[in-house]
C-alpha cells in the first residue's frame, strides 16, 4: 500500500472510528441505564431520564421522603413547622430536590418556590393516588419525580407532603463517568490498531532495510529481502535488491580485476626479467671481452637489440591494455579494399615468418572491390597479434600459416590456421579471456601476458564483429574473425560512413 493510502485511512480511521464504538458505548450504556431506570418504582419511565443518574436522584428523593414519612407517624404537627421544614430542605444533598407541603390547595411551604408555583397545579390532590404504593410520579413535560405523603395540620385541615426532584437537569456524573472511560479506552484501541498496523507496514520492513542496509556497509551482500509487497516499500525492497546484486556484481569484478591485474604485473615483470637478464649478461659479455671478435660482437648486439624489442613490445602491450581497460581505444575508420589491405599485410609479416622457417599461404576467394569499414592500425594489430601467438606456440620443424579471405554474402571471414600444438577443447571458449594462459607455468619458454587474444576479441568487437577459434590439441588452432561489408546505400558513401560509424 502506497504512504499516501496509508496516511489516507489512518486519518479517516481516526474521525471515523472512535465516533462509531462512541455511538455503539452509548447506544449500550443507554441500553444499560434503561433497565436499571425499570427497576425503581417511577410510574411512566421517559429516556429523558438517561440524562440524570436515575439512582442517585431516587435515592435522593427516598431519604427525604423516609425522614419525612417517620416524622409524620412520629408526631405531625412538626409539618406545620416552616422553621423545622427549612432545617429538612437543607439537609437534602442535592439542590435540585426540595420540599413542598400543601395545606388544603394552597402552598404552605415551598423549598424552591419558583420551581414549586411551576408543578403546583400538577400534584395529585390529597389521598387522591394510594400513597401505600410508595411509587414516585414523573412529570414528561417538567422532568420531575414527585413523592407524596399526606398528613393533617393539627387544626384538623388536610396536608399534603411532596418531594421534588428535576431528574435532567443536570448529566449524569455516572453517565459522564461511564462515556469517559468508554471515549478513553476506544481512543486507546484505535491509537494501538493503528500503530500496530503502521509498525508492521512501515517501522518494520524500514528496520530490515537498516538491517540490510549495514549488512552492506559491512561488506555482506548476500543479505537477502524478499517482499510480495505494493507501493514504496516494496519498491524500496526490490530497489534493495537491485542495488544489492549490481554492488555484489561490481565486487565481484573489481576482485576478479584486481586479481587479474596483479598477475599482469606478475606476468610482465617475469617477462621483462628474461630479456633484462639475456641483456645484462651479452653487455658484460661485451664489457669483459667475451665478444671478441666482430662476428661475436655483431651477434651480441642484434641479440641486444631483439631483447629491446621484446621489452619494447611488452610494454606497449600493458598501455594497450590500459586503453581497453578504460575504453579509450583511439579509432580511426576508414573504408578500405579487403584484397588490398590483406594483400600488403601477408606480405608485410610474410619476410618475417620467412626468417623463423615458417610457410605462409594466402587465398582471397571474396570479390576483389569487397570493402569494409575498419581501422587500418587496429586491423594491423589484430593479424600481428594472432600471427605472433601462433609462432610462439608453433612445436613443429616446419611450421605452416595459413590465411584466407572467405565471402559471406554481407560479410567476410578471416581464417588464420596454423599447424602448432594447437589448444584442448576446454580451453578454447577460454583464450580471449584477459590474462588466460593455455600453459599457465612461468618457467614457459613462451612467457607472454596474457592478453593478446583479449586485445584481438575487444578491437573485432568494436569494428562490429565477432571471433572465435577451432582446433585440435597436437594438430593446431584455427582463429576466425568476422567484419561486416560496406554497401553502399543510396544516401551516398559519406553519410552511410557515418552511419556506421555511429
């Protein structure tokens, strides 16, 4: 449920309902004060009478009229007594009941006088209602209870006694009490639902998510939290999630990078040491006379200047690397003619691989004005880069390069297959992965960083392409690669460059 939902029925929960158990409490105190009222002996029971503590105002009117009804059978004539009759009107608790005694059909004595002139004319006439009943009247119209004893004046004229009480006119303190703790404990249980339900919609998952939350300041993100719930918090959670799995990814990649890293440093520095070492040792050669004649001194110095190389090739290969890392590869795309590039690229490496014993053939079987969109520079690396793999893992007296140019219809594919020792089958979907070496052991004769083949897969892939090897151990590895074709579409050659380019 959405926070603003949830803010919605909490606020009319609150208004709606304290005020329907309020009205439930009364309807049952009501109920409750009905029946009591039918208990005490009123000759018409009204609800108006729920508004005064029906009780208390019996009770009230009761020890009035017993003290009175004791007086008379004691001695009457003490009735006649307006000094006598304000000393009982005063005693009586409650200002709202008093006295008033008839004398024929006058007001003798009168309580509360205004009060008296207004029920006067009301009262029963003398032994007109049969008092042995000892049942009170109640007026509807004034909300008075009334209790009659007649009696005799000691002139012999006839006398009547009422006791008067105003039932309404004020709330009951009993019913204010009952209201009160009935109001109090219904605000209570709907202060406890609601923080209930806001605790457990809101408070609780708030606290997994603290949880989780320092589960990942402590590097832990295997902290699950799962959640079938709508709105913020469950977005909250599946955010959670998602930010959960790509920290544990990025982790994950920065250890595998870290470590892969250092064993580019440990690759290279072991790589560096053999030719520093081969160097140092024909220089002190040099420096001790060793190269003592000019044959000697010219093969000391061209194999001082290989080893330079190696180094030199070495290091380009680390800042290469830190280029891909970092993709800042420099591109420069241009179209050009599949024969003639791969054409003057077999003859470029083919002097050197001459030098190393090794046969070199070339096939073109594509159209010759095939043309592709490529880097000449970075296309140049890529054949360099394989070539070189396949000579440093060359095993054979007479090693043999082969490369063709195959035609597939809006693409063409470079095949580059040597005879070497060539790869198992488990690790082949493995040699374009940065710094897997096939023959892992540092004492190898054909060292290597690890990252040529990654370099290869990177820069294919930026010229739209993909790459992949075949072979078999012991026979050789076949390295494909393929680049897309440049057609020209109707919109002319420069804006389809920039087209792909794009």
């Amino acid at each position: 449920m959405k926070f603003r939902t949830r803010l919605q029925v909490t606020f009319i929960t609150i208004i709606v309902l304290p005020l329907a158990l309020t009205i439930l409490a009364f309807c049952g105190i009501g109920v409750y004060l009905m029946n009591v009222q039918k208990g005490f002996p009123i000759v018409k029971p009204d609800y108006t009478a729920l508004a005064e503590n029906m009780q208390e105002a019996v009770e009230t009117t009761d020890r009035a009229f017993y003290y009175l009804q004791d007086q008379i059978e004691e001695d009457a004539s003490q009735l006649a007594d307006k000094n006598y009759l304000n000393m009982v009107n005063s005693q009586i608790a409650r200002r709202t009941t008093y006295i008033i005694v008839r004398k024929g059909d006058q007001i003798y004595y009168a309580g509360n006088e205004e009060a008296a002139k207004a029920i006067f004319h009301k009262l029963p006439g003398y032994q007109e209602r049969d008092v042995s009943e000892d049942s009170g009247i109640y007026f509807d119209d004034l909300d008075k209870y009334v209790k009659q004893l007649d009696f005799r004046f000691p002139d012999g004229s006839e006398g009547s006694a009422f006791v008067v009480t105003k039932v309404n006119s004020l709330i009951s303190r009993h019913l204010l009490i009952d209201m009160f703790v009935a109001i109090f404990l219904i605000l209570m249980f709907t202060s406890l639902m609601l923080t209930w339900w806001i605790h457990r919609g809101v408070f609780h998952p708030i606290n997994e998510l603290n949880i989780a939350m320092r589960k990942i300041k402590e590097g832990n993100f295997e902290y699950t939290l799962q959640t079938d719930a709508k709105g913020e918090i469950g977005d909250l959670y599946r955010n959670y999630e998602d930010m959960r799995l790509r920290l544990k990814e990025n982790t994950e990649e920065n250890e595998e990078s870290e470590k892969q890293n250092r064993e580019l440093v440990s690759n290279i520095s072991h790589d560096l040491k053999t030719p520093i070492t081969a160097i140092k040792g024909y220089v002190e050669g040099i420096m001790d006379g060793v190269a003592d004649t000019p044959e000697k001194m010219d093969k000391y110095i061209k194999t001082i200047y290989n080893k330079a190389n190696d180094m030199e090739r070495l290091i380009n290969e680390l800042t290469y690397y830190s280029g891909i890392d970092n993709n800042r590869i420099p591109y420069n795309f241009h179209r050009i003619n599949v024969a003639d590039y791969f054409g003057d690229c077999v003859e470029e490496v083919g002097l050197d691989l001459e030098q190393k014993n090794i046969e070199l053939n070339y096939s073109n079987l594509s159209r010759p004005d095939t043309i592709v969109i490529a880097d000449p520079e970075q296309m140049k690396k890529v054949i360099n880069n394989i070539i070189s793999n396949s000579v440093k893992y060359m095993d054979k007296p007479r090693g043999v390069i082969d490369i063709r140019i195959l035609d597939e219809v809006d693409s063409i594919r470079i095949e580059i297959e040597d005879n070497g020792k060539g790869i198992a089958q488990k690790d082949l979907p493995k040699i374009f992965e940065r710094f897997y070496r096939t023959d892992a052991s540092r004492n190898s004769a054909q060292g290597g960083s690890g990252i040529g083949l990654s370099i290869v897969k990177k820069i294919v892939e930026d010229h739209g392409g993909y790459i992949w090897a075949t072979g078999k151990e012991g026979e050789g590895t076949c390295i494909n690669f393929v680049l897309r074709k440049y057609i020209e579409l109707q919109d002319g050659p420069e804006e389809h460059l920039n087209k792909k380019r794009g």
